[in-house]
C-alpha cells in the first residue's frame, strides 16, 4: 500500500532532537479508479505473437483465438458486485475487477453479457455456451452444480434473515427468537429464481414464501409489513442497515453462522480446465486480495459510512 510520509520532531532525554516517522495510508482509490485501471491494462495487453492456439486445451484456445471472453451477469445490478456508475454509466463492482483481472492474465478482451433475467438465467447462460463465464455474485448450489461446473467459492457469506420489528414482536421474544427462527413460520421475502428460494424451502419448510423480482422489492414488502422477514446474505442485509433511513429502528438483522452462501464462478460442464484455470486464478487473487475480501470492507467500499471493526 502506498503511504504518505510526515516528519514529527521530538526531543530525546539527552536533549537531542530527533526525527520520527508518522506513516499515513493513502486515501483507497475508488470503484471506479479501479475499474478505469484494469480497463486501461486490458486495452492495451494482447496474446504473445508467439503463442501456439493448438498447445492449449480446447475451451481455453478458443477464447485465446478469438482475443476475447465472455462473462455472464444479470441484467439488473448487483451493487456491490456490478453496477453502473451513476456519473459515468461505466460498470464497476468487485465482480468487474475480477472479470478485468482474469481477462488481463489471459491476455483478451473481456466483455460482458448482461441478458440474463435472473441468477438461474445466467447459470443457463453458461450452459448454453453463450457465455464462457458465469460472474454475477452467484451462489454455489447443488442444484445448478447439474448444469455446470462451480470454481472455488471467491467470498462466503453468511446466510441472514431481516426482520420487521414490529411484525416480529407479535409472533416471537427476543429470548424465544432462536427456536423461532429454527421453526420459522411466516411470510418470507426473496428474490424470484435465486438460490435463496431452495434454501428456504431446505431451511424453513413451513414458511411462505413470497417471491419478488428484486431485493429492493422484498425490503419494500418488508417495510410495508407484508412480510415478517426477508431472506438473503449477510452482505445485503448489512447495506440495507446501513442505507436504509430508519432501519435500525424498523428492522433487525440475524446472521445464522451455521448457513453459509458460497459465491463461485461457473462454466460450462465440459471446460474442466478452465474450471481449473479459474481454481489456480482465485488461489492467487484470494491471498493477495484477503482483507479486501471481508464484508465490512466491500460495503464501506462501495457505500461508504462504515467504520469496520
């Protein structure tokens, strides 16, 4: 990290002065500043002149050989993962970072295809070969795993229940809620063809679901009462708390520790070695990105206000 250097005189006990180093990090570049970087290295690198298209497995020299890759993402944004910039329209997110790093160590173009209506769109999208690549902040589950091949998860959530405080206070204690929430019954939030449809149906068998088409929805449907819960990860809870006028107030979070969400990558179920590619990819990317990588962290990032502790 780059650091600004102060200079801070102080007298020693033999009455010499002296000079200490006060470093300062340097204020974080922005989503955008990021995104601008990455763009400008992939606009200018290129496939080594010299490079045998025939040397390399079939799913990997076909995107060499074309100059580009596909990446697959929904249509509707997914603020932090992707989403336009609201002065540029340029598309930024931690998911367009990674898609630039990868097209960048390829040496092609990335290009983003955002046709899908939905998360299982994309997965379909993938399956289809219409794209190489699934990155759209999806969740690793069994039942797209018969579709297509899932990298290495890249961020693990927790899974997270949102409820409406007033809705709750009619139906559980907060020393109950626990054995509540275990044998959940109630209206429950989610977006429509989402993993979180499958895991409330595993995780909450008696509750009813009401489906929307977007997160904004399902926290309106929340607010408005005709839900007692909303069900998603614990990175969009938090930026719901945290955005959100009166939240607090309103609505309260619960993080349940023993219910992960794992966000992978996918592609299609004959490219092992891409898969594999992607694998050696994120094992890098992970280690020299890890603090990056916690929740707080992408929140403050692309929201700002959080102090993260």
């Amino acid at each position: 990290m780059l650091c600004i250097v102060a200079w801070l005189p102080f007298v020693l006990s033999c009455g010499q002065q002296a000079e200490v180093v006060k470093t300062v990090p340097a204020a974080a570049p922005s989503p955008l500043e990021d995104v601008e970087r990455l763009m400008k290295e992939n606009e200018e690198i290129g496939l080594s002149p010299n490079a045998d298209i025939r040397a390399y497995p079939e799913e990997i020299g076909a995107i060499l050989e074309r100059g580009y890759i596909v990446f697959g993402m929904t249509s509707a944004d997914q603020k932090p993962f992707f989403y336009e910039d609201e002065a540029t329209g340029q598309l930024i997110g931690l998911d367009v970072e990674i898609a630039y790093e990868i097209a960048n160590r390829m040496g092609v173009r990335a290009v983003f295809n955002r046709d899908a209506a939905s998360f299982d769109g994309v997965v379909l999208k993938v399956a289809n070969k219409e794209v190489d690549i699934a990155l759209s902040k999806l969740s690793r589950t069994i039942k797209r795993a018969e579709m297509v091949r899932f990298t290495h998860p890249y961020i693990t959530f927790r899974q997270a229940l949102l409820f409406n405080r007033l809705e709750l206070a009619k139906v559980s204690t907060e020393k109950r809620l626990p054995l509540f929430i275990k044998n959940f019954i109630g209206n429950i939030a989610i977006i429509k063809n989402s993993s979180y449809i499958g895991y409330a149906n595993v995780n909450f068998p008696n509750s009813t679901i009401k489906a929307y088409d977007t997160w904004g929805e399902c926290v309106d449907a929340l607010l408005a009462g005709n839900a007692l819960a909303a069900y998603r990860d614990e990175c969009e809870i938090l930026v719901v708390t945290e955005t959100r006028e009166n939240a607090a107030i309103l609505l309260k979070p619960v993080f349940i520790s023993d219910r992960q969400d794992p966000i992978s990558m996918a592609v299609a179920y004959d490219a092992p070695l891409l898969e594999a590619w992607l694998n050696t990819f994120l094992d890098e990317y992970i280690r020299q990105n890890k603090e990056d990588l916690e929740v707080w962290r992408i929140v403050k990032k692309h929201f700002g206000g959080l102090s993260g502790a």
